[in-house]
C-alpha cells in the first residue's frame, strides 16, 4: 500500500492531466503520451532521463533524510548553485596545474559550498530557533544574485564576446563519460551510488536511527540520548552537502563552465522527488525517474505540440497533491489496526 | 534631496509593501486558526495571473481583483482539502501549492507575455491626487487604502468579535475547540479561505500596482517574505503593518540611494537585489534574539487535527 | 423513588462498540434529582465512552437515554447543554495563552457581553465561595484554579446535571475537601451529580449510590456507605486485590544518588523553575515525590535523566558529580528513567517494541557495533521483557501505538527494571494503568529496590506513594520540602505542603473546613 501509492498518483496524474489540458484547449492526450510514454519508448531519450534524474536523485535522498527528522529545507537549489560556484572557483584557481587531483577537489570544494550555505539555517535554528523553512529560502534568491554578480563580474571570460559566463572548463575540471557514444556522466554512478549508500545508512545505523527517532519524537529522542540539535546539524549538513555535490556534478558535467541560467529549479523539483520516494533512498531513485521523465517528456511536448514548458511543473504539483491526498488510505489502515486501543484509553 | 522626492519614494514604498502586506494579513489569520499554508506564493501568483488576464482583457480592474480573490481562494481550498479533511502534511501541501502555483502562472500567464495593461492608480479628484503635499494621502491606489483598512478589520476581528475568539481558540487547543463544540475543520477551511483570497488580492498588486506588464514569477519570493513577517510581527497585525513598510524602504533602498548617489554606485545592483532576503533573515534573526525563550505562535500552528474519535 | 418523579437521567441498555471491542454492553442506571451518583470502574471499563454518550459527543449503537423520563437523543454537546448537562472533563479543555474570561465565553452558547459575562461569573464565585481572578492567563493558574474555570463556565448553565471525571486526581486533600463541599451545596439546591472516579474512600464520604462497571458491563449498583473500599474495589477489578509484598525490615545502604541544590529555569511559559531542590537517596531505599500535577515534577525528571544539564555538582551519581552528563552518559552510569508521558516521551508510538528497546538499552545492552544496531539483541531483549513482565503484545515487532496504556506501561518499566539501575527514576508510574498492571509495576519497583537499587517515585498518588516508599518529600512551586519518613507522618500534614507553600488565605479557610467536614 505505501510504496503502491506512488505509482497509482503517477497514473492518476496521467489520466487527470490529459482531462485537465485537454478542458482548457490543449492536446491533453497528446501532452500526456509525449511526457510519459515518449522518453521511455525512445531509447535515445534513455540517457536524457539519466542525466536529469542523478542531480534530482541526489539531492532528493539528502532532503528526504532531512524531512525524516522533521527538519525542512526548502532551500537545496541555493545549496545546489552555491555548490556549483565553489566549484567553478576552484576550477578557476587551479586553470593553469593540471593532475587527476583537480576535479576531486572541485567536487569537495562543491560539497563543502553547499553544507556552508546550509550551514546558515542550520546555526540560527539550533541557535536561536529561527525556522529554517524560511532561512533556507530566503538563502537561495541571495544565491542567484551571487551567481549574477559573479558571472557578470569578477568571473566574466574575458574572451566570452561579452556573454555573462565563465571561461570553458579543461578536460581535468571535467566529469568523464561513463558510457560510451552518450552523454551519460560519472554523476549518474554517483547518484546511484549516494541513494544506495543513504539506504544502508538509514536502515542500519545508530545515524539513521536517530534522525528517524528525532522526527518522530523529538522528546523521546532526548529520553533517549540523542541530541536533537545535532541532528538539525547533521542533517542539514548532508542535505546541504548532497545539493552541493548534485551542483558541482553539473557545473563539470553538462555544463562545462558556469552560465547565469546554472539555476534550473533541480533544488525545488527534488523537493517533489522525496516526496515522491516516500523519503525513503530507494523510493528516491524512482520517483527521480519519473520526475526526469515529466521533465524529458516535456521538452518533446514543447517542440512535438508546442506545450508550454510550464505545463511540466502542474504535472509536478499534481503528482504530489495525488500522493499527498492519497496518504490518507495509508494512514487510515493504520489507525484503524490502532482504533481498538484507542478506543478503550479514550 | 527635495520634499518631492522624498513624497515620491514614501508613495513607492507604500505601493511595494502593500501586496507583502495583504498576503501576510491572509496568512496571519490562517496560522491564528493553527495552520501553517506555505503556498502564499503559489497563491499569489495565480491572483497576479488572473488579475492581469482579466484586466488585460475586461479593463476593468475591480473585475481583475475580484477574480484574482476567487481564483486564489479555489487554490486554497485544494490546500485545505487535503490538509484538513484529508490530514495531508501541511508543509509538504503547502510547497505543492507553491509548485502548482507557479506552473499554472507561467502556463497562463505566457500567452501575455510583454503585454502591457493600465495601472490602477488612485479614484480621488486629480487635483488631489496631484497635489505636492495631499498626494500622500490621496495618491495611493484603492488597493493601498484596502490593506490599511483591513489591518484594522483584522485586528478588530481577532480581538474584538466572538468570531475571532473561536479562530485564536482552535489555534490554541484544537482538541479543547473540538470538546467544547465548535468545529475545527469548518473554522480551519474558513480562515484558509480567507488566507486565499488575501493572497489572491496581494497577487493582483502585482500587475496592477508594481510592474504593469506580464513576466514570469513576477512575485519573486514576496509570498516568502510575507511568511517571515507574520513571525516578524508575533502574530499581530498592526506590528505586521510597520514591519510591511520596512520592508517596503528596504525594497526601494535602491531607488533612494540612486537618487542620493554615493554608496549605490560602488555596490553592485546584485547587492540591492539580494538586499531583501538578507533582510528578511536579519530580521528573523532579531526577533528571536529579543524573544525571551518562547515563541508567541499559536499553539497547533502547523499540527494535524485527529480527534480521538 | 417515587413513581411521580422520574429520574434526572435514565440510562436504558445503552451499548457502544468499538472496532475490535464492545466499550458499553447493555448499560441501565439512573440518577434521581439531587443525588450525587458515582460512576466507579477501572480505567478502560468505559466510563469515559458512557460518559460522552450522555455529553453527545458520540452516539450509543443501542440502548436509550431519558432525561426527565423522556427519552431523548443528545447529537452533540450543545444539545447536551441546552438539556442541563454540564460536564468537568478530566483533562481540562482550556485555552493556554487566553484568559479566565475568555475561556468561559469559550464555553458559552449565546453571545454575552463580556462585562455581562464577568458580573455573572462573580456572582457564581460569591454564591459557592471560590477564588478566581477572570482576568488572569490560564497558563499562570494552578491546577485547582484551572478546575474551577470548567466548574464556573457549567455552574453559569444552571445545569440540573453535572458529570464530573476523575476531578480529584490533580487536588491536593484539601482541595478535594474544598470541591466536596461545594457539590454538596449543588446536590442540596437539587443539580444531579454525576462523580466518575477509581478512589473508593472519595466515594464513600461523597456518593449516595455507585453504579459499578467492568470490562464495558454494570456489575453492581450499591450504596457506598454499606460497602468497605475493599469490597468496592473487587468488584471493579473482578478479582482479589493484590498487595505489594515489601520487607518492613529493609536498612538502607550508603547514598547512590545525591542532589544538591539543583536549580533548573523554566523551559518555556507554561513550565515550572526548580530551585535549590536537595535530597539524596541510599541503596535500597525507595523515595517518593508527591505533589500537584505542574508544581515541577515533569522538570525534576527532566534534570535527574539529564534531558535538561544542570550543574555538574548539582546531581552525585555513586559520588561522581554527572549534572552536565548527558541521558546516555547517566544510563552508563546506572541510572536509567521513566518519563510520565508514555506516547512520544518514554516510547515513540510509531515504532516497534523492538526500536523502542533500541532507544534507551542499546549502550547499556551492547545493541550496537561499528556504529550499526545490532536488530537480533534487541529483538530478544524485547522479548524477555515481554515475557517477564507479562506485556500484551503480538511480539517484539508490534507497535508502541497498538498496546493498551497498562500494557505500554509495563514494557516500558521492563525496559528500564531489566537493564539492572544502580537508579531508578520514575514519574506517575501507574497513572491510567489498571489495578492488575498497576500491582506488578509497583511490585517490580519494591523488587528492584529489593535488590540494592535507589529508586526515585514521582506520583500525584498519595496512596501510591504511602504504599510504596520509604521515604518521601513534597514538591509545590518547583521548591521540595524536607525528607519525610513514611509512617511518621499524616495525610493532613502532607497535604498542607501540597498546597502550602503559596497558600493564600482563602486556602488556609478552606483547609479549616476540610476538617470540619472529615470529622463530619
């Protein structure tokens, strides 16, 4: 039933979305075949969904250990650019040496961005119980106007013909290909490799434990011995440290050098994609596929029907509010198995 | 700097906080009922969109707010389907909402693109409304003197009207609410609607009011920081209403210092941009710092209601 | 009775069923105008079911209620007050950060103005001579004020019935004489009263006629004042009462655990400051806190568990100071807690036993290597508590949540009892526990100390606390009065340092007719 309700939102989104757009003058049948059946019919589009779903993935399973532990940020796409320029900051100091040690240090350096940016909600919410919803936020427009600033600025190319953007990355600053003839990049192993590692993280340790034993009672998690605070810390260290790494993953890999349209939302729809995956690692490279697929699919219904591109995101949103609403049916199991009890204490 | 100017920029910055203003009215009323709806800014910028769509096409700006309200408030509803007959997670509903919001703005919103429409200034007689002096009280647009009048509407009604009393109670212990007789779920939906049309009408500031033109996510994270400053102003809504207007001088603090020269020029417009959100979490950071300990939110802001039976 | 007047209220076969369990099985009593009738039974015999259906806050599957000799049906509890019912519920449904005024208006159907309302309330706190200020925030009154809030908001009805739950389970002894005879006062002036409770000599100097329930049916309807507590009592549980079986001669050994003027701020605006709170307890001894709910007891546990740091010196385990260790640390150390509240304190309702077990034996217990939980050593270790302490439950991988209060109870005591504490610390031990569960928890407790263990008992149960402990001492406003040995010391007395302390005048007079009306 739990991780059988996913799946039925993603339908439902599909037969709802083709009604939906077709009542308001779209080709909703159309719209619906070109974004979820499309990308997976066509094995060239295999590897778009690849490369869309490892940052989704990598970020979502950090936000996802988050959520766990009651703890919501909402501002991975600040820690996902911010990842992104420490990166590329280094890339710049480190233009003129070359060595394999290189692109490892760009990808701590991206790490080390994201926790630092993440590092903010995280000391004012232990602190002094400022709420991290609206700090993380409020850290990502700032992150945008930084990545501005830069790019038109200080780290502009000075060859670029004027175009706001770094110079190009060298082939050391760059991830390698792991399959070969696609675009298919070291950071699709990385993702698959983060959301198995937080899979035997959560389940086994005494670490996941605690963060499940946080966000379900946080006064017993301190009858038990855990500090609540810090698991504020260590959680929005290794989400803030993921949507970093997922940023430096795509500044030398798609990308190759940092552009001022580096912000593509991944940080928000990720946000979907926990969700989605039911905050669980696992759940988590699903519901990234299938999150890629809305996104790959949507940019075929763009050019095939000429659906706009913001379409994709009410898709989105609907998938959520179905698996959101639907949470009920699972909840209602429960309480009823509990209602016996309840029923006699009450 | 001439009194001019200075008139200028007070008008400005009254125009800018008001949608921040209007939105947090909204919210404040929604969190007072104990629920916590993150979708301010999905809600507005569906009011901006059909505020414009109706304006753009009608002419008539009363008919863009109004549906703007509507529309927001159908929005909202979703949100309290889910989260109060449904007992959804109020965070994750609220996100959604935000995400479905800013979907259905860019998708409507696309086709006006660039296209201009009118500004909804001020009804007074021109001579007023022009006047060097009376201009600041007459100049503003009727959407201005709304949200001063529904600051005290609101404040009237939490503090003074029976209404009022059961919303703050079920904010407080829905449970005892429940107990006593009233219903949780009917005042919860109640406020949440308000909270809708609010934020619908604090859209519609936006192309009415601000930037007279369509552009995509037009809002830019103003839903946010009307979030913040519910918290800012400790749930009370006069203190809402001058923590608004401080962030309105902080939100046209580049128009000042452009006029004044000086510092402006040597910091970089990104600065200026970001100015607000740095603000926002300065702020928060200063509230928390003169709180002594306790926060004075509502008790059940944000908790699910699940009655034992 | 007389044919000419029919009962107040008249329960015919009323029955409520709840998934998995019948709560009500054809109950029929009724309540004569002006009588004070106790509804007496363990916790989950369905007095509080019964008790709602009267309200309407639920329905009853079959059965009638008249009222008046009428039959009616009650859909809610606006209905309820229309009638003349009013009710006292046991956990006060009153609103924190308002005031005394407001919450009243709360409660209120019609729309009276405030200065109407007020003058109102005065008159009913002149009429039965309670002390309340309507102006005043909730959250700074005592749990006896707080109690006559509910009273005053039904009184201002006029209801010609009143239900009153459990009322007495957060007064201190003269608080409760004080209440008595403020019923006493409504039942002369004809208001029917409906007293729910489990304390038998309550019933027997207050109650004209006891209806008693178990598992759901009524098993008597007796006149208290013909009955001994005793006889009263196995009838409700339906067996034997079990007493705890204690050595008298125990000696106690050298002090494990030594607090030393521990002084702790409040946590937040509702919560009570500790201050320069001293004792200290021997190997073998068994010490009790009695006290109001809210004069600090929660906060006391809080410190001594480490939940909240205090100053190193402040807590002495075993003659090391450990104010600044943390839970887990103090468990190394021996000393291991129950919290009062059982659902997300003491267990996490969401999890397994076994997860449970995880949360506070994994250090002492070796359920972790490598930083990775060791599933099996908690499994079985869950299991033997389940066994030795005779748990109710589908196995080590049920759900904190589908244990009744009484069973969660006794895997929690377990879980902490068979971890061996040098200390033992443990709040309201057998609060909404049932007498058979309640016999072995205090049992396992009397054992442990048996066994060499100092043992901390925090409970608003005074007789628990007269039967278990050695010694004890009284909390009021976060302060701790002196040792007192049990034995050596009246009710009465420690009734005065329950609400001594910051007794106001109005207390002292009450306490003076307290005496009155026992010796009546």
């Amino acid at each position: 039933m739990l991780y059988l309700m996913p799946v039925a939102a993603v339908i439902a989104t599909g037969i709802l979305g083709a009604l939906v757009f077709s009542l308001i003058g779209y080709d909703g049948v159309g719209a619906v075949r070109e974004i979820f059946l499309t990308p997976i019919l066509n094995p060239l589009k295999w590897q778009d969904l690849a490369i869309k779903a490892a940052p989704l993935i990598i970020i979502a399973v950090g936000l996802s250990i988050g959520y766990r532990a009651n703890v919501w940020n909402i501002g991975a796409e600040g820690q996902y650019i911010l990842g992104g320029l420490a990166g590329t900051g280094v890339a710049l100091l480190t233009r003129d040496f070359s060595g394999p040690w290189i692109l490892p240090l760009m990808v701590v350096a991206g790490i080390a961005g994201g926790m630092a940016w993440a590092a903010v909600p995280a000391l004012l919410k232990t602190r002094l119980r400022v709420n991290e919803i609206l700090t993380s936020l409020m850290l990502t427009y700032v992150a945008i106007q930084l990545l501005n600033y830069l790019v038109i600025g200080p780290w502009k190319d000075p060859m670029g013909m004027g175009f706001p953007q770094t110079v190009r990355f060298t082939a050391e600053q760059t991830l390698p290909r792991i399959v070969p003839g696609t675009i298919i990049h070291a950071g699709v192993l990385v993702a698959l490799l983060v959301a198995l590692g937080a899979w035997f993280v959560m389940a086994r340790s005494v670490f996941g434990f605690q963060v499940r034993v946080v966000g379900a009672a946080p006064n017993a998690a301190r009858y038990g011995g855990f500090s609540v605070n810090g698991t504020v810390w260590l959680t929005l260290l290794v989400s803030g440290g993921l949507a970093g790494l997922a940023g430096v993953l795509e500044v030398t890999g798609p990308y190759g050098r940092m552009v001022p349209s580096f912000p593509s939302y991944y940080g928000f729809t990720a946000i979907i994609v926990a969700f989605l995956g039911r905050l669980h690692p696992v759940g988590v490279i699903f519901a990234g596929l299938a999150i890629a697929l809305t996104v790959v699919g949507g940019d075929i219904a763009q050019t095939t029907i000429g659906l706009p591109n913001a379409a994709v995101g009410i898709f989105q949103a609907m998938m959520l509010f179905l698996l959101l609403g639907s949470d009920i049916l699972v909840r209602y199991r429960f309480r009823r198995a509990g209602t016996a009890m309840v029923g006699e204490a009450a | 700097m001439s009194a001019d100017i200075l008139i200028a920029i007070v008008i400005t910055l009254i125009g800018a906080s008001t949608p921040i203003l209007l939105a947090a009215l909204g919210e404040l009323v929604v969190e007072k009922s104990g629920v916590l709806n993150l979708g301010v800014e999905g809600m507005m910028l569906i009011g901006a969109v059909t505020a414009f769509a109706i304006t753009y096409n009608t002419g008539n700006p009363w008919l863009g707010i109004f549906c703007a309200a509507l529309a927001s408030t159908a929005a909202s509803m979703l949100f309290a389907f889910l989260t109060l007959s449904l007992s959804a997670n109020q965070v994750a509903t609220g996100l959604a909402l935000t995400i479905f919001g800013t979907g259905f703005s860019s998708l409507f919103g696309q086709a006006y693109t660039g296209r201009p429409i009118e500004i909804f200034r001020s009804v007074f007689p021109p001579e007023l409304v022009s006047h060097p002096l009376l201009r600041l009280v007459f100049g503003h647009s009727p959407l201005v003197y709304f949200s001063l009048f529904m600051v005290f509407a609101v404040w009237w009604f939490l503090r003074r009207s029976r209404a009022g009393l059961i919303l703050r109670a079920v904010g407080e212990n829905d449970l005892s609410a429940h107990s006593i007789g009233y219903s949780v779920i009917g005042v919860r939906y109640a406020a949440v609607a308000f909270g809708g049309a609010m934020a619908g009408i604090a859209g519609s500031c936006f192309p009415l009011l601000l930037t007279p033109q369509w552009a995509e996510r037009l809002t830019a994270g103003r839903g946010w920081i009307a979030l913040a400053l519910v918290v800012f102003a400790a749930w009370r809504p006069f203190r809402l209403l001058a923590g608004a207007y401080l962030f309105g001088l902080v939100m046209t603090l580049e128009l000042y210092a452009k006029a004044s020269g000086g510092a402006a020029a040597i910091l970089p417009s990104e600065f200026w941009a970001a100015l607000p959100y740095l603000a926002t979490i300065l702020v928060l950071v200063l509230i928390s710092l003169r709180r002594s300990g306790y926060s004075a939110a509502p008790a059940c802001l944000g908790k699910p209601f699940l009655p034992t039976n | 009775m007389e044919a000419s007047v029919p009962p107040r209220l008249e329960l015919a076969g009323i029955s409520k069923r709840f998934p998995g369990v019948l709560a009500n099985d054809q109950v029929s009593f009724a309540v004569r105008p002006g009588e004070i009738h106790a509804l007496l039974g363990e916790n989950g015999a369905g007095k509080s079911t019964l008790v709602k259906m009267i309200y309407g806050v639920m329905q009853p599957d079959a059965g009638q209620i008249r009222w008046d000799g009428e039959t009616v049906s009650i859909a809610n509890p606006r209905q309820a007050r229309r009638l003349g019912i009013g009710m006292v519920f046991q956990h006060f449904s009153l609103f924190e950060a308002m005031t005394v005024l407001e919450n009243i208006a709360l409660g209120m159907d019609a729309k009276i103005p405030a200065r109407e309302l007020e003058s109102r309330i005065r008159a009913v706190l002149a009429h039965y001579e309670l002390a309340l200020d309507p102006h005043r925030v909730v959250s700074t009154l005592s749990v006896g004020e707080r109690q006559r809030i509910e009273i005053v908001r039904s009184l201002l009805l006029n209801p010609r019935l009143l239900i009153m739950d459990e009322p007495t389970s957060v007064l201190t002894p003269q608080e409760v004489e004080q209440l008595f005879v403020v019923l006493r006062q409504l039942a002369a002036e004809g208001c029917s009263i409906l007293y729910i409770s489990h304390k038998l000599h309550e019933i027997k100097a207050l109650c004209g006629t006891a209806t008693i329930l178990r598992a759901g049916r009524v098993v008597d309807i007796c006149d208290p004042a013909e009955e001994s507590s005793r006889s009263m009592a196995e009838k409700m549980i339906g067996g034997n009462l079990k007493d705890v079986i204690k050595d008298k001669g125990r000696s106690f050994g050298e002090p494990r655990l030594v607090v030393d003027a521990l002084s702790v701020p409040a946590i937040d605006r509702f919560g009570t400051s500790l201050s320069d709170i001293s004792f200290s307890v021997g190997t073998g001894e068994i010490f009790g806190v009695a006290g109001v709910a809210g004069n600090g007891q929660s906060e006391l546990l809080l410190a001594l568990d480490g939940e909240v740091p205090v100053a190193p010196s402040a807590i002495v385990i075993g003659g090391e100071a450990a104010g600044n260790l943390a839970p887990g640390q103090r468990r190394k150390r021996g000393l291991c807690a129950v919290p009062e509240e059982r659902h997300g304190h003491a267990a996490v309702s969401d999890f397994s036993l076994s997860d449970n077990t995880v949360l506070t034996a994994r250090d002492r217990l070796g359920m972790v290597s490598m930083g990775l939980i060791r599933s099996g050593s908690a499994r079985s270790f869950t299991d033997r508590v389940i066994s030795e302490f005779s748990v109710k439950a589908q196995g080590a991988g049920a759900l904190a949540s589908s244990l009744s209060g009484g069973n969660l109870q006794k895997y929690i005591t377990g879980r902490e009892i068979l971890q061996n504490p040098d200390i033992l610390v443990i709040d309201q031990p057998t609060w909404g526990v049932d007498a058979g569960a309640a016999a072995a928890i205090r049992q396992a407790i009397v054992d442990l100390a048996a066994g060499g263990s100092a043992v901390v008992v925090i409970s608003q149960d005074l007789d628990e606390l007269l039967e278990l402990c050695d010694t004890l001492a009284v909390i009021n406003g976060g302060r701790l009065s002196d040792k007192l040995t049990v034995g050596e010391v009246s009710v009465e007395e420690i009734g005065l340092l329950m609400g001594g302390i910051h007794g106001t005048a109005q207390e002292t007079t009450i306490g003076a007719g307290a005496k009155r009306a026992v010796s009546a």
